[in-house]
C-alpha cells in the first residue's frame, strides 16, 4: 500500500474509527470506574459508601475527539473527593504523643495522605491502551 493510498483509506474510514473509538473509550471508561471504586473499598476503607458511589465516569466530546472523563464527588455531598485523592498538607510537623490504645509513644499527624484511588486506576488502565488501539487501527483499515 502507497502512502498515498493509505491517506486515502484514512480519510474515508476516519467517521467509522471515531465511531469505533468512543465505543471503546466507553469500556475503557467502565473498566476505570470499576476498579477506581474497587480501590475506594479497600484504600481508603469504606464509611458510609458515598465516595465510592460518587465515581463516575464517562466519555466527553474534545476539540472533535472522544476523551474518558473519570471523577469523584462531583455534583454530589461527596466534598472531600479531591482530599482523600490528593491529600492534604500537614500544617504543623508530625508530634510525637503517648497512646494509651497502643502502649506506646507514637508520631500523629493531621494531613491525609493522598490515596489516589482514581489515578491507580486510569494509570491500570492506560497500560492497556497501546493494544487497543492496534486492535482499533486493524478493525478500520482491515475491516472485521
């Protein structure tokens, strides 16, 4: 195939392959916002379930290309979304206390450690896009 010929079939199969593209995007969406809440269940550890129940994601329209959009606590009572992600910084060193629980001195601190229970699960994820998108490739310039 000349380069020539392989521009021609780009462009003539460029609407089926963005149509391809955001029904895939779509799965990879829900596989990101399974596993986001999965790591909401375990770290941090569930309360009242509604951090992991604000997860949601979905594929948004970009300047003409399909983009995944994963987030947290959006539109929702969920506030504290972004702290438990990111975390917060500690305004004062950690100081060194006795507990009596523990039998022992130990450090507290009152920043919250990022847990980023959405990033781990886009970077699982974005490990997988290299293939799907050959496969996506192939489907468009090969046909089934």
């Amino acid at each position: 195939m000349t380069p020539e010929e392989f521009q021609k079939k780009m462009e003539k199969s460029q609407p089926r392959m963005m149509k391809l593209l955001a029904k895939e995007m779509k799965k990879v969406g829900l596989k990101i916002e399974k596993e986001a809440k999965t790591n909401a269940t375990y770290f941090p550890r569930v309360r009242t379930g509604r951090l992991r129940s604000s997860i949601n994601s979905k594929v948004i329209d970009f300047q003409g290309s399909p983009r995944i959009l994963t987030q947290a606590g959006k539109g929702s009572a969920v506030k504290y979304a972004a702290f438990v992600e990111f975390g917060t910084e500690d305004p004062e060193p950690p100081r060194l206390f006795y507990s009596k629980q523990l039998n022992g001195f130990r450090y507290a601190s009152k920043g919250i450690k990022p847990r980023l229970f959405v990033g781990h699960a886009v970077e699982k994820e974005r490990r997988d896009m290299p293939a799907i998108l050959k496969k996506l490739m192939k489907l468009t310039l090969v046909g089934n």
